[in-house]
C-alpha cells in the first residue's frame, strides 16, 4: 500500500502556505501533540522524505490545496482535474453546464450567436464581465471566484517542490546516494516545471518563487513565468543525466508515483522516457503561448488584439525539433488512477471525463455538439463513447443530443473517453504520445510538409482506434490539413487540460472585430433545430487576471495583474 492509501494528515498541513509558503510548514505543525505526525519528526530520513514528495504533488498540488472555504478542489468535483480543467473544456466549447457552482455555467458563454438563418442572440452578460465582478476575496470565500482555483492548486504545488528541494540534502540516502538524491531532485524541478507551466500558460502575469516560506510582490508578465518553466524542466534533464544507478532510480521513482497509477501507460519510466516527456512539455510551453490562428478555414488569419505573439517559423522548428525527440508510442507517460477510497482523485468526480460520463439529463458536464461535429464519418471512437438515447434542452446554446457512456460501449482496440468505476479511466497529467505526435503533425504542417503532419495524424487516429481512412494521400491543402488536425486534438486530447489553449492560440476565442470567432459550427436549439453554419463569438479573457485573493493582499510591486488588453 502506497503513502496516499495511509495518511494525508502530514501534507495537507504540512503544506498549508496556500500561494507562496508565507508560514513555514515546520513552525506551524510544532504543536507538541506525540500522536501526529510533523514536518521535524518524519521528513529526516529518507522514507519520510519519499512519502513528503508524493503528498506534496498529488494531495497538496492536485488534490486538497488549502482554501479560504476549506479546500481547493471540493466542489462539484473533486480535484485540479475536474475544476481548472473543467474552465478548459467549458471555455473549449467541448462541454457545457447549468450548475451555479463556481461559475460553471457562465464562464464557457459566448458574447453571441448567429443561427443558420441569420437570427442573431446574445448573451446579456458576457464572460469578461462575469469573471471580473466574481474576482474577489469575498467571492472566492463563496465558491465563486474562477480564477483562484489553478493559481492555488498550481503554487500549492510549486511550494510543495520548494520544501522537497530544500530538504534533500539534509537526508541520508541509502544505496547510491547520489542517484536516488538526483531522482528526488528531477522530481521536484519537473513538477516545479509543470506548475509553472500552468500558471504562465493561464495568467496574464504570476510570481517566481523558488523558495519555501517566503514570498514577494514582484508579478512578472506570463512569458517570464513560461521561461522559469522551461529552466526546471531543464534543470529535471541535468538531474537526470546525473543519474548512474538505475536500480536505485526505479526504486526512487517507484516510491514516489502511487502504485495504482503504475499501470497502462503510467508507470516507472526510464530516465530516457523521463527526458522525452519534458522534450515534449518544452514544446507544449512554446506551442499553447504564442499565436497560431485558424480562423474560419484561413491558415494565414490574424488576431488584432492579444496578449501574446504570433508563432514564427524559428517557433515552428523548435518545436519540430523537440517533439521529434518527445513521448514516442511506447513510452510510459505521468498518469493518474482514481481508487474507491483515499485517492488524488475520485472516480465518480476527479475528471471532466467523469463528471460528463453519464445520461445528459443529470451530468454536471454535458457533451458539446461542438464536440460531437469534430469527428469523421464512421469513427469508432462516436460510436463507442456516444448515445443519443436522450436530449439535454437548454436555451441559447447548450441543448445537446449527445452523452458519454460509461466504460463506452466494448469495441474492441477503440479509445474510451469516460468512465465513472475506480481504476477504469486513465487520467494524462502531463504529456502523451498523441499530444507528441500532433504537434509533430501541426509542426510539419506549418513548416511545409503537408503529408508528413497528416500522416502524425492518421497515426493518432489509427493508435485510438477511430478506424476512419486515412487523410494521407488526399491532396488536401493546408487549410484542409489544418482541419483534421484542429478537429483531431479536439477529439484525442478530450479531458487532458489543453483545450483552451488550442481555443485561444487558434484565435477562437477572440473578439470576431478583432479576427477571432468560431465558424460553421453545430447548435442545436430548443426546438430541435440542427444549425450546422453557426457563427459564434466567445470574445473570451485570453490570460486570465491574478485572483483578488493574491493580488489584494500581496500588490504588485512590478507588472500588473489585470489584463490591460481587454
């Protein structure tokens, strides 16, 4: 049995410094009490050590962060995969919702909508203004503040490394002691990486902070975070390469991933598998934070206004060159496995998978017709994963014949999108060979190369079990290149917390005055009407304001904390 099945006490108040660590972990747990465990008495040997670096990431980072309401991530669902992810498919457009809680059913609205027939409706209260008049101290207190919840789970996860780093040279090591300390380190600096990531992928500007029980007012602009990112996963390399020990390596890194997520395509990886997945989050941080718009068939379209830059072709070859070298087919990537009790996550609520599995009458997520419109004719991965035994009816935009079944319906070799029975469901955390493979393809497509990015995507299709025929060899153009390949990591990549970004980078999101828009798109009204060449205008917060519960009580003393630029 793993540390997560025996006792969070010690990480979920170990680690309760909620953005930056203001408080040590260390004064705060210094309560005398003989039968609790505390930060001084059990992180000084290296099991200790070991048990404190999984709690800090997957209690303290995805799980239970601490919250001016209780925790984080108790909501609806409960988990960072079900909530911040969850704005990422809502915003995507992938699902839709009608719950009051935490905004679920606001944030994913667009401005308006043209219907087939011209008729044109509005929303009369756009998302930029709802986010911003929720952006409170007082809102987060309620559960309603959208913006709190990925800047806590993610610095809640950043301080937690910061701890792990700071003590791993104190802990007497057995075996090679140089291997297994360099294990915990790479550990520390990926997930270190990786919350970066998140935060300077989603806020218009963020904090650096690479020391526990401290903190600082100097916000720095979102691209400033997405070079600290790129420095840990690079330094997660180094550690790596340092290490000479491979039995004493598995057995670090065998501690330190849950046992019930070691299956599928989790596991130990080997130091190589470990350098192509921060391969691939390198590309991912260059990809998701520049501009590369697709905007109504146009490969060449343009966003007038937007808080980041456009791709160039220097951009393109990076990535080309790190993806060729990211997650191959048979590596092990970073997953998650729910349990029945005691996990990171729950089955029934830790995911947007789970929380849109089920009749679309009752789910908190239901399945977009946005979604559905994405697959080809005859796809297995529809057929297996989908019913229209129901119709979900909602004004404006939301009515939906569609839902997800649960486990899908047994198609032999064919991907299943949802599922609601502990272990079933295989949660992607970090990067996967599909998200590798079609950045490969967008790359080539780019750059020149056509058929090589179609063929990446035939690959995913075929590695999925969509069996639909093959675009390779079609002479399309690249506009119609491009077609497959938006509408493929629509499908594919369904649940793993990138949707927005490709939403935003594509120019989706934006303003149509200002270039953006979504068009030819499916809406299904009240009435039973099919429109299949919607116009829809999401005029959505591209980087998202820091939340009030930071920015008031810790002013910027450098860059602002509002998006200027809308």
């Amino acid at each position: 049995m793993d540390f997560l099945t025996k006792n969070k006490f010690l990480y979920t108040a170990c680690l309760t410094a909620l953005f930056l660590g203001a408080v040590s972990c260390k004064e705060q747990l210094n309560v005398g009490n003989p039968n609790a465990p505390t930060y001084t008495a059990n992180v000084n040997t290296e099991t200790g050590l070991l048990n404190f670096a999984q709690g800090a990431v997957y209690i303290n980072g995805f799980g239970n962060a601490p919250s001016p309401n209780g925790t984080v991530d108790t909501w609806l669902g409960d988990s960072y995969f079900s909530l911040p992810w969850g704005y990422s498919a809502l915003m995507a457009d992938l699902v839709g919702a009608d719950a009051s809680n935490n905004q679920v059913t606001t944030i994913g609205q667009p401005d308006y909508i043209i219907l087939d027939d011209g008729t044109k409706l509005t929303n009369p209260s756009p998302q930029i203004g709802i986010i911003r008049s929720f952006n409170s101290r007082g809102a987060t207190g309620a559960g309603n503040n959208p913006l709190f919840y990925q800047w806590a789970n993610m610095y809640a996860l950043n301080n937690g490394c910061n701890q792990i780093l700071a003590l791993t040279d104190g802990i007497k090591f057995s075996g090679d002691a140089a291997s297994r300390s360099n294990t915990i380190k790479a550990w520390a600096y990926w997930w270190k990486g990786y919350a970066y990531a998140s935060i300077g992928s989603m806020y218009y500007s963020g904090l650096i902070n690479d020391k526990e029980g401290t903190t600082n007012s100097n916000y720095v602009l979102h691209d400033a975070i997405i070079n600290q990112s790129n420095t840990y996963f690079n330094m997660a390399t180094t550690a790596l390469g340092a290490i000479t020990n491979v039995a004493d390596y598995q057995a670090v890194l065998g501690a330190l991933i849950p046992a019930a997520s070691q299956v599928g395509h989790g596991g130990v990886l080997t130091v190589d598998m470990w350098k192509r997945n921060i391969n691939t989050m390198l590309a991912r941080n260059i990809l998701v934070n520049k501009l590369a718009p697709f905007v109504n068939g146009n490969p060449s379209a343009t966003i007038a206004k937007s808080s980041t830059t456009a791709m160039t072709t220097a951009d393109w070859t990076t990535v080309l060159n790190l993806v060729t070298n990211g997650i191959q087919k048979t590596d092990l990537v970073f997953t998650g496995r729910s349990t029945a009790s005691n996990s990171f996550f729950s089955p029934t609520g830790g995911t947007v998978a789970s929380l849109a599995t089920g009749s679309n009458t009752s789910t908190t997520f239901r399945i977009s017709e946005r979604l559905i419109q994405n697959f080809n004719a005859g796809d297995k991965r529809l057929t297996n994963n989908f019913s229209t035994v129901s119709t979900y009816k909602n004004n404006y935009i939301y009515t939906t014949r569609y839902s997800l079944v649960d486990g899908g319906l047994g198609a032999a070799g064919v991907y299943v999108m949802g599922s609601r029975t502990a272990s079933a469901y295989e949660l992607f955390i970090a990067g996967s060979y599909e998200e590798n493979a079609l950045m490969l393809a967008e790359a080539n497509m780019r750059l020149g190369n056509t058929e090589a990015g179609l063929a990446f995507v035939d690959a995913v299709r075929t590695y999925q079990g969509a069996g639909v025929a093959a675009v390779t060899g079609t002479a399309l153009s690249l506009s119609g290149a491009l077609n497959e390949l938006t509408r493929e990591r629509r499908v594919s990549l369904f649940s793993r917390g990138l949707s927005y970004y490709d939403s935003r980078r594509w120019g989706w999101i934006y303003d149509i005055a200002n270039g953006g828009g979504a068009y030819n798109q499916t809406v299904v009204t009240t009435a039973g009407v099919v429109n299949t060449k919607v116009t829809i205008n999401y005029n959505f917060l591209d980087y998202w304001d820091v939340p009030a519960d930071e920015s008031v009580l810790n002013p910027s003393a450098g860059v602002a904390t509002k998006n200027p630029n809308f």
